[in-house]
C-alpha cells in the first residue's frame, strides 16, 4: 500500500528526498552514534581478550581499524535512516559490487602510485631529493607490512567518510564540479591535524583530495579512489621511505630526503606536500577527467526511498 509524497519544503525536494544539508547532518549524528558504539565495543573486547597484544604482535593498529568499522557503520545507518535501505545505500555512494571490479580498482592504484612516483623520481634525478642509508630496526617486509596495515585503514576511513555519503549528498545538492571542490578543501582542512603543516602543505593535500574524487567520479567507483589513496602513500613509504603527510614510519635500509627548497619537495612533510606533486596531480586529474568515457553528472536522478 503506497503513502501520499511528501511535498517540496525545507526539509524535502519535490521529490520527496531529504534534502542535502540535512542528509549531510543526519550523516554527521549517525558517525558519532557509530564511534560511541564502535568504541565501546572495542574496549569491551579489549578488556576481556588478548587482542591489543596479539595486534601489537601483528602490527594491527586496532585503533585505526575501529574508526573505519565507525565510518562504514554510519554510512549503512544513513542509508537507512534517509533512504529506508541500508543495503542500496553502496550504490549510490560507489561502494557496491560494480565498484569492486577489477579494472577500476586496477585503474586506481596505476594512477595513484604514478601521481607521486612520476614528481618523485624526477627530483630524485635532478637533485631535489636525494637517497641515503638509514638503521634498520626491521626487515624490509616487516616494514612494509606496518605501513600497509596502517595505510589502508586509513585510506578507508578517508574515502568513505569525504568521498562517500558526504560527496554524494552534496553532488546531488550542488552538482559534481562544486561537491568536488567543496570536499577536496574539508580533506586539506582535515590534515590541518598532521604534524607540522604548512600552507602549501595544505595546498598539496586539498590537489590530493581534487584527485582522489575525479577518480571517484571518472569510474564510478568508491574502492577505485581508496585504491589510488593507498597506493599513493605506500609509494611514498615502501618505495620512496619517504614520509607520508608529516608521519615518518619505518625506513630499513635507506631514505629519501629533500635537498631542494621545501615549497617544492614538501621538506619534512614528505613528497606530496610540495609544488612537485601539486603539478602531478594538477595534470592527472585534467588528463583523467577529459579521457573518461563516463558521464561526469549523474544521469538519473537518485531514487527516493521506498514505501
């Protein structure tokens, strides 16, 4: 049996959605529920098993993995409480099953790596940074494994959270080009938190957040964006043992350091808090939104939920 529409309003479209700013704060109440929650089942566990230890062996850090469980929850609970399902909920935010295909997630981490690699390796040739021996407190693949199990909780937490619900509502509310620029300057604002930031730091950051949604929107694909994110940073760590966003991890065996000016190598921010990578990404995310074959704009409009 069918319900009569709600009418246009302030809270509602003429089509009976919620509108995007309030969408935006139920997602708001519905991530601190889901960190209340998240956070008292993890000290319950924690209180009763061996599990911290047993993650300080295996280099899990369980407080990261907590905040993306929180993140994801809160995207479900949205879904619901907004839209009626949940479920469908993956879909319109570019996290159901098509976006976990193989081309654009492939597609995501090629790009990724290249964004930072490419800059990178060319102030290594040029005389911008320079590599040099380092101490080893831990194997290479022992390192390697740290920043991985770091970094992707991490880049989950991101996605989701800035180019997921939140990018969607606001696409719907302001179109995509906007919702890009409004999400991409909240992900440099958020890195304010990191050690040490500067202004072209930040800069730097708010071009990565640009980049990560044009491969969001270009495939479709959620996990095609926290696949580009984490392959950009563990490039950085495994590959360059360079810092990432200020966060100096584990370098066994040798480093890259900056021997040019900060404003372009990102100084001890790492490689991605300089003018190098700005233009990296500046010319990745032009050459990608141009080549994609993929409406740019949503072509249906978002389905209203269902009585």
């Amino acid at each position: 049996m069918g319900t009569t529409p709600v009418g246009p309003g302030a809270f509602r479209t003429a089509s009976g959605d919620l509108r995007a700013p309030w969408r935006v704060a139920v997602f708001g109440m519905a991530l601190v529920a889901c960190g209340a929650a998240v956070s008292a089942i993890g000290f319950s566990i924690a209180a009763s098993t061996r599990l911290i230890g047993l993650a300080r062996i295996a280099r899990l850090p369980l407080d990261q993995v907590a905040i993306a469980g929180s993140v994801i929850a809160a995207t479900w609970l949205t879904g619901r409480l907004v839209h009626g399902d949940g479920h469908r909920v993956w879909d319109r935010v570019g996290f159901g099953r098509e976006a976990w295909r193989a081309r654009p997630m492939l597609l995501g981490a090629s790009v990724g790596a290249l964004a930072i690699a490419v800059p990178s390796l060319l102030m290594l040739a040029f005389g911008g940074m320079r590599i040099e021996s380092a101490a080893a407190a831990d194997s290479p693949a022992v390192a390697a494994w740290a920043a991985f199990a770091l970094l992707l909780p991490a880049a989950v937490t991101e996605e989701v959270l800035v180019r997921g619900y939140l990018f969607s509502a606001c696409r719907d509310g302001m179109g995509t080009a906007r919702a890009i620029m409004v999400t991409s300057a909240l992900f440099g604002l958020a890195h304010l938190a990191n050690p040490e930031p500067t202004v072209i730091s930040m800069i730097a950051v708010t071009f990565a957040g640009l980049f990560l949604a044009v491969v969001r929107v270009t495939t479709g694909s959620l996990v095609a964006a926290c696949t580009a994110h984490l392959a950009f940073n563990l490039t950085q760590v495994v590959a360059l043992h360079a810092p990432v966003s200020g966060l100096a991890l584990e370098t066994p065996g040798y480093r890259t350091v900056p021997v040019g000016p900060d404003w372009l190598t990102g100084g001890a921010w790492g490689p991605e808090g300089g003018a190098g990578v700005i233009a990296a990404l500046a010319l990745a995310s032009f050459i990608i939104w141009n080549r994609s074959p993929v409406a740019h704009e949503p072509t249906t409009p978002t389905p209203a939920a269902t009585p």
